[in-house]
C-alpha cells in the first residue's frame, strides 16, 4: 500500500502568511491611484487655485493711484491707508497713524504735478529708467532741499499675493512734504468741513477764499484808480491827458482791470492752491493780461491821437486829421493782431505755423487783390504827401469839390451840385490835382471891351484911372496888378485886366470882384465911352458917344502931357487922382 506524506503543519502556516502579505501589498498600492481617480480616469497633478480678488483694488500702480483718490475723496482716510506701505511703523501705531498719513498724502499729491494717465494699468507695471524692478513713478514734488519723486512699490499681500503700494519711503517722508506744502495756518485752523471738502480738486475754504480774493483786488484797484484822485490827476495832466476828455474816463477801466490781476496775483500764494490747479488758473491770468492790456494799449492810442491832435492845433499848420487817423487805426490793427496771437498760444495753438501759413496766405491774398493792395498804398501815398485835406476845395481832372474824407482806399469829394464823388487813391494820384484852398491870393482877370468910337485920350483917362483904382483898393495887390490895352478886337478895343485880390475865401473873392466891377463900370462911363456889344452894329455920327466928357477928358489929358505928368506907359504910385 502507498502512503502519501502529508505536508507538515508548519509548512502550510508558512504559505498562508505569505499569501496573505502579497495580497495585502498588492491593495495599498492600488488604494492611492484609486482614491485619487475614482472614476477610472487619468491621474493627472491637481491644479493650484488662484488667488482671492484684492478688495482695493491695488492689482496696477493706476488703480492703486485711483483707489486712494477715490477713498480720500470720501474722507475715508481707513480705507486709504491700506494704499500706503506701513510696514516700517509700529504695529502699535499703525491704527492712528496709518489714516493721519493718508490724509496728509492726498495734499501732497494735489500739489505734484501727474499724469494719471500715464501710470501704467498692467500688473507687472512697466520698466522705467532709474528705477528698481516692481517700483513706479507717480510725479515729482518741489521742496526747499530738491526734487523729490513720489514713488510705488510692488510689495507682498500678507498672503504672499503682490499688491501695489506707495512705496515706505514714500510714506517716510510724507510728513516732511506735509509741512512744505500744507494750507499753513489758515487751513490748520479752520474747521475740517471746510479745509477736507474738496470741488474740482480745490478745498472749500480755497473756493471761498477765492471769491474773498477776487471781491478785494477789485475794490483795492477801483479805491487806487479814480478820475477823482488827485494823484491820478496830477500823473494825467503832467503826461498831457485831457482829465476831462471822456476817453480819459474809458482808459482808466482797462487800469482798474490791471490793478485788480496785479492785487490779485499778490495774494494768490496765501490760498495754497494745489499744483494741480496752478496751470488752469494762471492760464487764466494770462488770458486775462492779454485781453485787459490791448484794452489799455487801444484807449491809451485813442488818448494819445486826441493829445497829438491838440498840439498840432497850436502850430501855424493845421492838423493832418487822415494822417492821424490812419496812424491810430495802424496801431489799433497791430496791436490787435498781437493781442489774438498771444490768445492763440495761451490756448496752446502752435502760433508760429499759423504765422507761415497766414504769410503762405497772404501771398495768394495780394496777388487775387492787387488793385485793392494798389489803392492802399495810393491812400498811404495822399495821407503822406498830403496833396489836398480834410475840408480843402480842389479840383481834381474835370471834376471839383470839397475834400470830405481821405480814406485807405478812396478819396471822397463834395461838388457844388451837393454830390459826392468817390475817387480810388490809385487813380487818384495818377490824375492833376490842383487844391484851390492853398491859393494864398485869388487872381482876377478879364477883359474890358470898349467901342472903337473911344478916342485915343479917352482910352488914356480910363487907364489911368483903374490902375488909380487897383492901387488904392485896400483889398487888392497893387505890386502884381496891372491894366493895358491889349489890342483891337473885332469889334472892340480890348484892354486886360490883372489883378489878385487879398483873400483865400471864395465867397470874400466874389464880393471883391464885384465891388471892383461896378467901380470899373464907374470909370468907364465917366470917361464918356462904354463898352462894346458883341455884335455888329450900325452907328450914327455920334450915336451912343457923350461929347462933352470925350472934350473933357481928352482936355485933362493934354494938362497932363503939357506938365510932362501923362502916367504913360509907366505908371508909379506916386500918382492919385
């Protein structure tokens, strides 16, 4: 019989254990993946969660910036301080220093001159020169010792998340900066409502204070510049300013106006405007100079034509008035033109291209309005040589008249007919002008006709005595007149008459030459003639002749050749009748 051997117990123990222990290695390497991917998937690392969100904002230098604006804006100086770097203050102060330096801040950054809108928005910030990686330049600030450069830093949240905020050095000096640019003793001692409450970047005692400012600059320069004041009199009248001229009244507004800027300017430093707010308002300033400063210089112009036209009147020669008033509309025109240029680059217009483009311009202008050009310069041409005035009576090519203005482009006559007559100063100057107002004596001349029946001592005795006449009459020059009997007409004895009569008044002229006419007409019928018509006609013997004169006259003459006295053919003064 075969007998099979049976393992020993041992033995079979040994194989359990060890069966049980590979199983058991097997399951704990299998019950991580497992556990890990319950579904069977991929075992693929867990990803990190992102950071939580930072309640201010401060994830770029521009929202850090604009955050801390926004919250010293409310007042809200807690909140504000979480925008400043307080890790180098104690803890223990952190509480009451931390909105104290904030506050203070928000006036050192109202007087920095920034540019919100040049910091970077990007979380990384961006690379600037001369400065450390993670820091940003806000603006820079001038004090007594230097420049000094606000500045942010990108510093660790206190869990570890970047963060934007004023940089610790920033914060260091902010006290420092505080008493440079503080509202000083006044802002110190008004009520905080009024110095913490801000309207377009300005404090609200700012705003009252400029209202205050204004009120008194205006009453200082109406109290310092008055008609009135005697020493605003005794300046005026020592100048030549006629104190009762209404245009010395008008130019002292424009005065006031600079009184007021000047007192103005003077107290602007006790308000403590914020730098931000100092370009805006000098800007103003300026604008205002140049508008209350071509006001004076246009009333000073018109003040000082009125004194030129007052001095010219005490000369012997009267006034150029054309000349004058061309000079101040010249001056009126130039001073303008400056004063809308200035305006132009207080704007910011850049006034030299305008300048080029408006010489471009007025190339093309000059040459589309040549004849316009051509007269103004004819009008330059009268006003300067001054052939004829204002007021003077001239003829000008077959047209006459009184003179009624000469202006740029044109001359205007008044004729006899009561017409007006324009005449363009370029054709003007190519025309004969003759003023008849510079006649320092008025000639007359004519003719007398006598009859041929006047016998020869007849003609004699009528000679005589009109040139008697001429050299008695108080009105006439006896130095350049004379009477000669000129020749024999068709039908007439003809003897000329010249003579210039003392007067540069037509209308005296006129009445001269009618009393020397009806004198002459005297004479000649005292000498028993008369004048000849123009007409052919038929005599009698002695029809029309008075033979008792004709025997008189002709009698006087031959006393005078018989004493050697006849005035023939030279006359002298000595002789009267």
């Amino acid at each position: 019989m075969r007998t099979i051997s049976l393992p020993s117990r041992r033995f079979v123990i040994r194989r359990l254990v060890l069966g049980v222990g590979l199983v058991a290695l097997a399951l704990a390497t299998a019950l991580p993946a497992t556990a890990a991917n319950p579904a069977g998937g991929s075992t693929a690392a867990p990803e990190t969660a992102p950071p939580p969100p930072d309640e201010f904002g401060r994830g770029t230098p521009q929202s850090t910036i604009r955050g801390f604006l926004e919250a010293t804006t409310l007042h809200n100086y807690r909140r504000a301080m979480s925008y400043l770097d307080l890790r180098r203050i104690p803890a223990a102060g952190v509480a009451t220093r931390g909105p104290e330096l904030a506050r203070q801040l928000r006036v050192v950054l109202d007087n920095t001159i920034y540019d919100l809108g040049t910091v970077s928005d990007e979380p990384e910030g961006r690379p600037e020169t001369g400065l450390a990686k993670g820091r940003q330049l806000v603006g820079r600030i001038e004090t007594e010792k230097g420049t000094f450069s606000i500045l942010l830093e990108r510093v660790p949240r206190d869990d570890g998340v970047p963060i934007w905020q004023f940089s610790n050095v920033t914060v260091t000096r902010i006290p420092d900066l505080y008493r440079e640019v503080s509202y000083g003793i006044v802002g110190e001692r008004l009520p905080p409502f009024l110095v913490e409450t801000r309207v377009l970047r300005l404090a609200l005692w700012q705003w009252i204070g400029l209202l205050v400012l204004l009120g008194a600059s205006w009453l200082i320069a109406c109290l310092v510049v008055r008609p009135g004041l005697p020493l605003t009199r005794r300046v005026a009248i020592r100048v030549g300013f006629d104190v009762n001229d209404p245009t010395f009244g008008r130019a002292l507004s424009p005065l006031r106006g600079l009184v007021g800027l000047i007192v103005f300017k003077a107290g602007e430093p006790s308000l403590a405007l914020p730098v931000a707010v100092l370009p805006v308002l000098h800007g103003a300033q300026k604008f205002l100079l140049v508008i209350i400063v071509t006001w004076l210089a246009l009333r000073l112009i018109e003040v000082s034509s009125q004194i030129v036209r007052r001095r010219l009147l005490r000369r012997p020669e009267p006034p150029s008035q054309p000349v004058i008033d061309f000079i101040q509309r010249g001056l009126k025109i130039v001073v303008s033109v400056l004063a809308v240029l200035m305006l132009l680059e207080a704007v910011g217009v850049q006034v030299s291209a305008l300048i080029a483009a408006i010489g471009v311009g007025g190339i093309g202008i000059a040459l589309a309005a040549q004849r316009t050009v051509e007269n103004l310069f004819g009008g330059l041409a009268v006003i300067g040589d001054r052939p004829v005035q204002e007021g003077d009576f001239c003829r000008v090519g077959d047209q006459q008249g009184t003179v009624e203005r000469i202006g740029l482009w044109s001359t205007r006559l008044r004729t006899p007919d009561r017409s007006v007559i324009t005449i363009p100063n370029a054709r003007f100057l190519t025309l004969q002008v003759e003023n008849l107002q510079e006649r320092d004596r008025i000639l007359f001349s004519t003719t007398l006709r006598l009859r041929y029946e006047t016998a020869p001592d007849q003609l004699r005795w009528v000679l005589v005595r009109i040139r008697a006449l001429l050299d008695a009459h108080p009105r006439l020059d006896p130095d350049t007149s004379r009477v000669r009997f000129s020749g024999f007409g068709e039908s007439s004895l003809d003897v000329e008459l010249f003579v210039y009569v003392r007067t540069r008044d037509a209308n005296d002229f006129l009445a001269v030459r009618e009393d020397l006419c009806l004198r002459v007409m005297d004479i000649v019928t005292a000498a028993g003639t008369a004048f000849a018509l123009p007409a052919l006609t038929t005599y009698t013997s002695t029809g029309g002749m008075d033979p008792e004169r004709a025997g008189a006259a002709a009698a006087e003459v031959r006393r005078w050749r018989a004493e050697g006295k006849l005035p023939l053919p030279e006359f002298e003064l000595k002789h009267r009748f």
